[in-house]
C-alpha cells in the first residue's frame, strides 16, 4: 500500500472529514475540532499538514514574530508557525513510509489543539 491510499485509510479510521482534492492532496474541514481548509499533501517520502492561519500583520511585527517563535519553542507539540508570502501558515511534516495510525492522529490533534489555544493569542494582531 501507498502512502496516499495508507493516508486516506487513516482518514476514514479516524473518521476524519476530507475531501479529495486530486493525486496526493486533501482539504479537511473538521467543524468539531476547529480545523478549517487543512490542506494534506502526500508524496513518495513526505505527508505536510497546513492550514492558513492569517495574514502578518502590518503594524506590531516584531512582537508578532517574537510571538511566534516564542510559540514555535515553547507551546507546540507538533509543527510550527511559518511565513509563506504574506500568511502566517501553521505546518507539520512527518516521514510518509514509517507514518502510522497514531501519528496521524496525534499531528492532527497538535494541530488543531495549536489553534484553538493559540487563536486568543494571535487574534489580537488581526487587522494590524
């Protein structure tokens, strides 16, 4: 088995909501735990989870990116914040061919454990 279809395996065990968006990648909407647009893309090597998180903010970046990375080295289990153009992307990467059920699980829950903690601490910089 492929690590796409192991993944979508995965999904549909986890009873995960996703929907296919072609060869190798996957948007998961899951209202219960507070993920929204979780893009999932799997290669040979490589399965990266990442949701958009917000745009940087124009003012305040400084402690926006100290925020960050303050994050980044003390509150995430899986992941981390990054920059990609001009959104704040949150993203975990993990080895596709020793991938198993609990990984999965566990990065999913990271990520949207992350979220919902951290939303209160980033809000505050929407709009800026």
């Amino acid at each position: 088995m492929d690590i796409k279809e192991k993944l979508e395996g995965y999904f549909i065990e986890l009873s995960v909501p996703y929907e296919t968006k072609g060869d190798g990648m996957w948007i998961v909407n899951d209202e219960d735990k507070g993920v929204e647009n979780l893009i999932v893309t799997a290669d040979d090597q490589l399965v990266t989870l990442t949701v958009n998180v917000m745009k940087v903010p124009s003012s305040n970046k400084e402690e926006f990116f100290e925020t960050l990375l303050k994050l980044n080295a003390t509150d995430m289990i899986h992941g981390a914040y990054g920059i990609v153009d001009d959104e704040v992307m949150l993203i975990d990467t993990l080895e596709g061919l020793t991938m198993d059920l609990e990984e999965i699980q566990a990065s999913l829950d990271a990520v949207s454990l992350a979220l919902s903690q951290h939303y209160t601490v980033l809000s505050k910089y929407r709009g800026n």
